[in-house]
C-alpha cells in the first residue's frame, strides 16, 4: 500500500461517524445518484459510519422511503446490492415528511446520532431546487441543528451577482463559510482531478502550460440530452447559468491555476479564485447563443422564450502565464454527440525546413486532449514521419485510459467523492463564496446585454456562428479520429 493509499485508508477509519439530513429526498438527484452513492460508500470501507434521514414534502413514513429508494436503486445503481446489503443500508434510511415540522426533524436526528455513538457529525444535503435552499436552511436553524454540522449546496448559486451576494448574505447568517460545501459535480470525477496530476506531477508539461507554446484552449461540454421534465426551472435558467457558471469555469480554474503551495484544500482554493480574479469581463461579442428547434414547444416554455439551450464563448486569462491566449468554451442540449474533452493546442513551428507539400501542419496543431467522460483517456496527437520513401509527415497520437490501470475499481463515482470529501472538511473541489461572486461579476456584461439567440437542429453541433467564432481556429469535436479501444 502507498502512503497515499495509507493516508486515504487512515482518514476513512479517522472519519466520524456521520447523520446525513437529505432535504428533497423524495426527488429525482436524490433517485438517481445520492441513494445509490451513498448505498455504495456504506458498504466501501472508505466510508464511516453513516445514517440517513430524508426529509421532503411528500408524506411518506420510514418504510414506504424504503421502498422508494429500493426502486430508486434497482433502477440507478451500477453495483446492485445484495439483499443482505440492503437490508443493511435500508435499516440506516429514516424518514421525515416536512409537514411533521422542525422539531420532529430534530427528533429524528437526535435519535439517529445516538444510535451512532457519542462522536457522530452531522451533514445537510440540499438537494432542492434554488427557491427552497433558504427555506431548508431557516429549517435547519428551527430545528436548532446549526452547530458544528457541515452543508451541502447544489448549484446554481444565484443567477446574477446580486442575487449570488444576497444568497451567501442569507447564508452567512446561519452557517460560516467553512461548514458550506457548494458541490460541483464535475469536479468531482476523477479526470478532472487528473488535470492537476498530470500538470503538476511531470516535468514534460508544467514549462510548456503557459502563453509561449499554447495557442489556445478549447473547453467542450456538447450533450445530447433535452430540457424534458425541467422546462420551467430551465427557463429562468437557460445553459450559461446551468454550465458555464458552475462547471466549465471552474474545470477551467483547475487546466489555468498555478501551482498552489500545497496539494490541500485552502491553497487549491485560493489558485482557483486567484484565475477567477484574472478572468477579463466576458464581452458580449464573443458569445454565441443557440436554442434547439423544437424547444419552444415543450410544456412550460414560452412561444416567445429567448432562453439560450445552447452556449460558446471565447473568454480571457489576463495574467502573466495566459496573457493573448484564448479559451473556447462550449455546451449546449440536444446536440450531435455527448462529450466532456478539454483540448490544449500547442504553437506551430516554424515549417521552412520541410518541402511544401510534406504534410507538416495541414492537419492542425499538436494537441494534449483530456477525455473527462466517465472512461476518462488522455491523447497526446503530433507530427512523425510516414514510413517510406520523402519526407512526409502524418498526425499520429498516444492514448491512454483509465480502465487499463490496475485500480481502474477503486474510483468513486463524483457524488460518492463529494460526500466523502465534505464529512472530512475538504473543500478542494467545492467553490468559495469568493469564487462565485467573482464568476457572476465577469458574467455581468453578457447578462445585460445578451447577444440574440439563434436556432440550430437537433443533432447538429451548434448555430454556424461558432465557426466565426473560433476563427482562425477550427473546432476540435467533432473529432476526427476516434478513441482507440483497448485490446488485452
């Protein structure tokens, strides 16, 4: 076992124990990953000990949230427990309809840390939409269960600068800002974090990461899932809100940060807000707006809706590493392919030394191409020489992926990691109230003044104006070479 390995083992065991107090516990994020994630870190032996109580607005008792959250993991849970393994997590769910009122919710709290023992801390998961996060946390202060427990926020934190400063005000009134967690999920997959490793951990990378040999860096978050059942919260929301503010920018503060001093939460925190510090305002002229044909007539969406489902920008790093270096960002709904790839093209030589026509070049620059879906794989694309007669040059890469290395089993899906991360205090891939002000106050401009939106099909990569967009550049999605599979 590596240090690491030891350390890691060795705060699992150091963990307390844990009453996880899962507000909107009835609802959909609940189904599909936290009842599944926390099943799986309750039988990992990385986990503590943990109970649960759920509490929501449907009246239900303990044993008809069982059977609720049974069907949940049958449905959502890539491991499939045992039935002795469930009735082992179903004995730690509990549940509390939110009409029972603060006072039972702290019942069914008190009751669950003593069966815990003596040590046990407690952690609130709001998973509930915007408009009910104030309304569970003036709960939990009724309930009196403040003091020395932790918070869980799911995005989005505001829509604007002063909604954002308004929301940390409110809360700041109840909890200090080291008890609050505000969760990113893709933070929480293990490529990103393998953004830091790789940059950090070799000599190959770290000297060229900066302005002099990068030409720019493309960001691309393409999903081919629709708004269905979430029009009406979509709506006031639209996919700068919903993507770029919570997830692409700060995947973008892990591939521009500097080195923090330490591998620890604060000094992480601290590079990060330091990139968001340097970000230039974004400008309205270099943002793309889209909205897919057809989305008009889902239920609850306006005729006249100019919510964008679709969004590209070009933004800036103004600092001494990514002075003149532009960063592409894109995402959007219904789009051809699902993808989550980071691309870093690399500065072109100079090609007098070759003969025209060698190849060199005519197929773009060399690129490093990190892969964040869940098999997280890494490219690395240059230039060699074809074999045979002349000089002429071809694009060849190397490929590697996660699942071929020997403890590809040991990863944790991004909700497990979270959760476990948040009972231990570490706030490495949560964002700071700092952080997110500062993105809304760089969003500002776009938000005054948004360019129009324009349609584009279903299944197609975006409105045409992507293309003026990057110009000179091209897109790299989508790609035109595919992964490798791995042959054993």
């Amino acid at each position: 076992m590596t240090q690491v390995e030891r350390q890691y083992v060795k705060a699992a065991q150091a963990t307390a124990p844990h009453v996880v107090v899962l507000f909107g516990a009835a609802g959909d994020l609940a189904k599909r990953k936290l009842l599944p994630g926390m099943a799986n870190l309750v039988l990992s032996s990385l986990a503590p000990d943990i109970e649960i109580v759920g509490t929501s607005l449907e009246e239900l008792d303990d044993d008809s949230y069982r059977a609720q959250a049974k069907a949940a993991l049958d449905e959502f849970d890539r491991r499939h427990l045992s039935d002795s393994e469930w009735d082992d997590f179903a004995s730690k769910l509990h549940y509390v309809p939110s009409s029972a009122g603060p006072d039972a919710l702290a019942r069914a709290v008190h009751e669950a840390e003593e069966r815990l023992g003596p040590d046990a801390h407690r952690i609130h998961y709001l998973s509930v939409p915007p408009k009910a996060a104030l309304a569970a946390v003036d709960t939990i202060a009724a309930a009196r269960l403040v003091e020395g427990s932790r918070i869980i926020m799911e995005k989005p934190f505001g829509t604007d600068l002063a909604s954002a400063v308004e929301l940390n005000r409110r809360l700041h009134k109840t909890f200090t800002e080291d008890q609050i967690f505000r969760i990113d999920h893709f933070l929480g997959k293990e490529p990103a974090q393998n953004i830091l490793a790789i940059r950090f951990g070799n000599g190959l990378f770290e000297p060229i990461w900066n302005r002099n040999f990068i030409q720019q860096i493309q960001i691309d978050v393409p999903e081919t899932l629709g708004i269905e059942q979430r029009a009406a919260f979509y709506e006031s929301t639209g996919a700068y809100r919903d993507m770029v503010v919570t997830h692409l920018f700060q995947i973008l503060a892990f591939v521009a940060m500097e080195a923090p001093t330490a591998l620890e939460p604060q000094a992480i925190s601290e590079e990060k807000n330091k990139v968001f510090r340097s970000m230039t305002p974004i400008d309205p002229d270099n943002v793309v707006r889209g909205q897919y044909v057809g989305y008009k007539d889902i239920p609850g969406v306006s005729p006249e809706s100019e919510t964008e489902t679709f969004v590209a920008l070009k933004c800036f790093i103004d600092n001494w590493r990514w002075a003149g270096v532009p960063f592409y960002l894109r995402t959007g709904k219904k789009m051809a392919e699902g993808q989550r790839i980071i691309s870093i093209a690399f500065k072109e030589p100079p090609r007098s030394m070759f003969p025209s026509g060698s190849g060199v070049g005519a197929k773009g620059p060399d690129h490093l191409t990190f892969d964040l879906a869940d098999a997280s794989k890494m490219s690395l694309s240059f230039y060699g020489k074809r074999p045979g007669p002349g000089m002429r040059l071809d694009k060849i890469s190397m490929q590697f992926s996660m699942q071929e290395q020997a403890n590809a089993g040991d990863v944790l899906e991004a909700y497990e990691r979270l959760i476990l991360d948040a009972m231990r205090g570490d706030h490495t891939l949560f964002t700071t109230a700092e952080g997110i002000e500062r993105l809304w106050e760089v969003s500002q401009p776009l938000l005054d003044d948004p360019p129009p939106v324009r349609p584009y099909a279903v299944g197609s990569w975006g409105p045409n104006a992507i293309h003026q967009l990057i110009a000179p550049y091209a897109w790299r999605l989508p790609f035109e070479r595919v992964w490798r599979e791995s042959h054993h």
